[in-house]
C-alpha cells in the first residue's frame, strides 16, 4: 500500500477518527451485551453511530467487492494483517512472519484467536478461504487479487487449469501457515490486510449453507467487533465490541451503529440532533459547514467514470467514444456539484495512489487524457456520425440512487445532450448492488461507476482492463495491453522497476487513447465528525475507514 506516508499525512491532518453510537436521539450510555455462552454481561464504552450512503452489498470476504461492505466486513473480522493510521501494514493475526531469502515463502506464526462460536481460528481457515477465492466455482469477482499477490498457482487455478489444492498456500499446522509465491511481490504483505484474504472457518461454512454471511447467526467473527444485527441490503447493521478478541484491551468503543442515509439533508439532520457521530456532507452543504470546527476534508482514492457497453451498437466506435467522453464540464461538477474536495479526473490512475522508482507520485510525471473539450467532441461526434451512417443516438445510464450520483448523472446527462446535438442520454436509477450487478453482467449501455484501489501500485486500476478481466465492464480487448500488464504482474517488467513504471504510464495512455473509459473526478470527502470522537483512520487504499483505535468521550 504504497504512499503510507502520504496516506498518514492526510489521515493526521484531518484529524481522522470517528466513532458510532445507537440512533434516536437519546443520550449515549455504555453498550451492555450478553457475551453468547457466557452468560456474563460486557460493559465497555460507548456506541458509534455513523451514516453509510449505501447498504452493505455483501459480508463474505471472498464475494464482496465494494468499498462499504469492505469497511463494516474489517471491524468483525480480522486477517494476517491490518493498517496502522499511516497505512503501514501491521500484524494482525499474524503473530510472527519469517520471509525466505529469495522472497517466494512467507511463513506465518498466528496468534491465539477465536471466533465468535469459541472455535480457534486456524491456519486451516486461511487455507480454505484462500482456495474459495480462486475456486472457479465460486466465481469470485476478486479472484484476480490473489495473481496479483503473486501465490503460487492462483491465476491458473481461476482459469480451471490446476486443482484449487494446488494453491500457494498451505497448513503446515494449526498455528503455522505456509505461502508461496510464483514471483517476488513488494507489497505483498499490503495485501494480507485487503478484505479478500480474511480467513472463513470450513465447518461452521459447511454448516450455514447458503445462508452464510447472511445474518448475525451465519457471520462469524474474530475482529474488534461483533455483529449483532444485520441482513442483505440493510438500512441499519449494529456491532458490538468483541471481548475475545486479542487485542480488546485497545478498543475503547463499546459497538458501532451504522445507519443508511442516502438523502445528505436527512443526514444531516440526524447529525445534528445526536443522532450520527459521522456524517457525510454535499454540494452546498459543504459551503455551509466548511468553517465548522467538525468538518473534516479527506482525498480518497476512488475513481468514478462512465463505462461504455463496446458490445453496443455505436459505443465500439473509439470517435463516438472521445465524443462522450470530452462533452461534460467536469470543473463544474466538482466545483458546483460535489463541492466535497473532489478533483477532475482527467487519467485512470488517481493521485496519491503510489510511488514510483523516482520517488514521486505516478501523476506527477504521467500524462494527463480526455480533459473536458467540449469543440473537440463536436468533431469527434461527426467523425463518429460519417463512419456509423447515423445522425442520432439513444443510450441508458444506469447510475445508484445515492443523492451526489444522480446529481453528477443529471449533469452530464444535460451536458452530453446539448454538447452532441442527437444524442439522447436516458437515466435508469437503482441501488448500488443492481448498479454492479447489471455491470458486471454486461446488461447496461453506459454505466456511471467507480473503482477504489486495493493495493498501493497502478495495477489496481490498470489491472481492470485486461482482456475478459471480470471488472471490464466495457469488453475492451487490446493484446499489447495485455501483455505489458501481465509482465509488469510478474514478467521481465517486474523485475526492472523503473522500466515497469515507464511502461504502467504508456498502458495507462493506451486505455485513454481509446477511450475504454470516461474518467470524471477523483472522490474527495467532506465528514462532519463529532468533537468528541476521535481515532479513526481514513485510507485512500484497501479498507477506507478503520474504527479499531476510534474514541468516543
């Protein structure tokens, strides 16, 4: 992960730390639970309560794929490793690591731990979480993940070519995993606290069916905290500390209430009556709280971007493509729209992402594409029109009914319209899950999406674009892509760093040049913390938001 110190410099400056509570406007009291098998109570803190602006698409580390379910999913279950406030990777579950000489084996001491039904957790855990997450039957979106961290085996196992028990990864006893690696990987161990490596316990999976990670009783748990209420698409999930867990002396909230307000007024609102410590502001709210001594600023590290459909007729048409992509003003969505310290995307790899041989930032010496051109695209538009022998075009965005992306959809809904004369944009609104579903599935004509980056390197995002990569959504097919992406995972590229980066830069040039998508701003964050919470840790990569240390007074 790479720009640690970047990350805890932003994280310091913001004063990031937040804290949940339960809702209703009543006054806070120490969260009292019944510890299951005990029958002793546990009292301990104070309850967080903080607004999340879509439900929780899915809690099983293996199936998940968004930014939300990856914040909730990391306060109940803990992996080898975590991050500090800085983004350094630090010991989670991993008790001691010895790494081979030669920078292809790790071996994993893990600690004394136990899940929530009081069963040890297990280097057997790992095993077989980490064999779902490349099992072709499974499916896995992140499957992907664990190529890139270089396990032995893992991309020839997702493309059905090896058995999953060949995987890198082995329990040479209960307390001591083993990992092999294909190739040496830098931030290998960055990547031990990404959500997709959290362990799974083999019986108690088998046991629930289906139903796993579907309801407090099918999630097990060995993190900070524990989950006491929740199911699918939720509007509120609750969470109280774990006394088990081994690190619990260091937890000072007494649960977290995470509450879905997708409206920023009502938000807001419950803000101010008590009933949110965290909350997210937008557009004018911004202008009006911004002076406040609890409004806090934060870059993340999420990409949002149109996604054209290259199956549908037009869209594989790069002119067509450069048209759309050029015709909405994007200053004016982040200046007038969001307001939130968003900046204009004008690239696929964001800023403050990594670092590169050089010492400097991947946008600091990386070209710039598609900045907001509206004449531009009137030529590109009748190029477009000449070699597809039409003079008009029909196309749905679908777009998740959070309040900011309907107002970014309607925006440039009006913009490419008036931009492109015969072009009509239709807009189709659901929640976050359809959105992703219907992408993924290939169901949609353009798509408004984004993409926060999982690991500290260019390949988070460029990695999408390789051919039949399940996070393509546009189909776009290039071979020369392909093959500088796959020798920067772990060819000669890889193994001369300064070429690598040089060659990340001309693969980045080669997806804008054809338009594979049209960037439009890089996710900034404006949160009202309450003065008396202090703690959590804010992340541009992996788990955005962290409440392990967060202080509620």
């Amino acid at each position: 992960m790479k720009k640690l110190k970047k990350i805890a410099a932003l994280a310091a400056a913001a004063a990031l730390v937040v804290s949940l509570a339960a809702c209703g406007g009543k006054k806070d009291t120490p969260a009292t639970t019944q510890e299951p098998g005990t029958g002793a109570a546990n009292s301990s803190g104070k309850t967080l309560k903080v607004q999340l602006d879509v439900e929780v698409a899915s809690m099983d580390p293996q199936i998940a794929t968004d930014g939300t379910s990856f914040e909730v999913m990391s306060a109940v279950t803990e992996g080898l490793y975590s991050v500090d406030a800085a983004g350094s990777p630090i010991k989670a579950i991993a008790k001691d690591i010895t790494k081979s000489s030669d920078g292809l084996t790790y071996t994993f001491t893990l600690r004394d731990e136990k899940w929530s039904n009081g069963t040890p957790v297990t280097a057997k855990d790992f095993v077989f979480a980490w064999r779902r997450l490349v099992d072709p039957k499974v499916a896995s979106e992140y499957s992907f993940i664990a190529d890139i961290a270089g396990i032995k085996n893992a991309a020839d196992i997702s493309a059905s070519k090896k058995k999953v028990e060949e995987l890198g990864v082995t329990a040479k006893d209960d307390k001591t995993l083993v990992v092999e690696l294909s190739h040496p990987v830098s931030f290998f161990e960055s990547l031990m606290a990404f959500p997709s490596f959290l362990p799974v316990n083999e019986d108690f999976f088998n046991k629930v069916g289906d139903k796993f990670a579907t309801s407090p009783d099918t999630i097990l748990c060995n993190g900070p905290f524990k989950i006491t209420s929740y199911q699918p698409a939720a509007t509120s999930i609750d969470l109280i500390k774990n006394a088990d867990y081994w690190d619990a002396s260091n937890v000072k909230l007494g649960g977290i209430h995470y509450q879905v307000i997708k409206e920023a007024q009502q938000a807001m609102l419950s803000y101010q009556n008590g009933d949110l410590d965290v909350a997210s502001l937008t557009g004018e709210q911004v202008e009006q709280f911004k002076g406040d001594t609890e409004f806090h600023n934060i870059m993340e590290g999420y990409l949002w971007y149109l996604s054209p459909n290259q199956k549908v007729a037009g869209l594989e048409n790069v002119n067509l493509r450069k048209a759309l992509a050029l015709a909405y003003d994007k200053k004016a969505i982040v200046n007038n729209i969001l307001k939130d310290g968003s900046i204009v995307a004008d690239f696929a790899v964001p800023t403050l992402l990594a670092t590169g041989p050089d010492g400097k930032d991947f946008r600091a010496t990386a070209s710039t594409y598609l900045s907001t051109d509206k004449a531009k695209a009137l030529e590109y538009y009748n190029k477009a029109k000449q070699e597809l022998g039409k003079s008009s075009f029909t196309y749905t965005m679908i777009v998740e009914d959070t309040e900011s992306a309907q107002n970014v959809a309607q925006f440039i809904q009006s913009e490419i319209q008036t931009t492109l004369p015969g072009v009509t944009i239709k807009l189709e609104t659901m929640p976050k899950k359809n959105r992703v579903e219907r992408m993924q599935n290939g169901d949609f004509e353009l798509g408004l999406t984004r993409w926060g980056p999982d690991y500290a390197d260019p390949l988070t995002y460029l990695d999408m674009w390789m051919t039949d990569n399940s996070n393509n959504y546009g189909f776009w097919s290039n071979k020369d892509y392909d093959a500088i992406i796959q020798s920067a995972k772990d060819g000669t590229l890889a193994l001369d760093p300064a070429k690598r980066w040089e060659e990340l830069k001309k693969a980045e040039g080669m997806v804008m040049d054809d338009a594979v998508i049209f960037p439009v701003y890089q996710k900034g964050s404006a949160v009202m913390i309450k003065k008396n919470v202090s703690g959590i840790s804010f992340h541009s990569v992996g788990v955005s938001r962290i409440y392990k240390d967060a202080v509620k007074n």
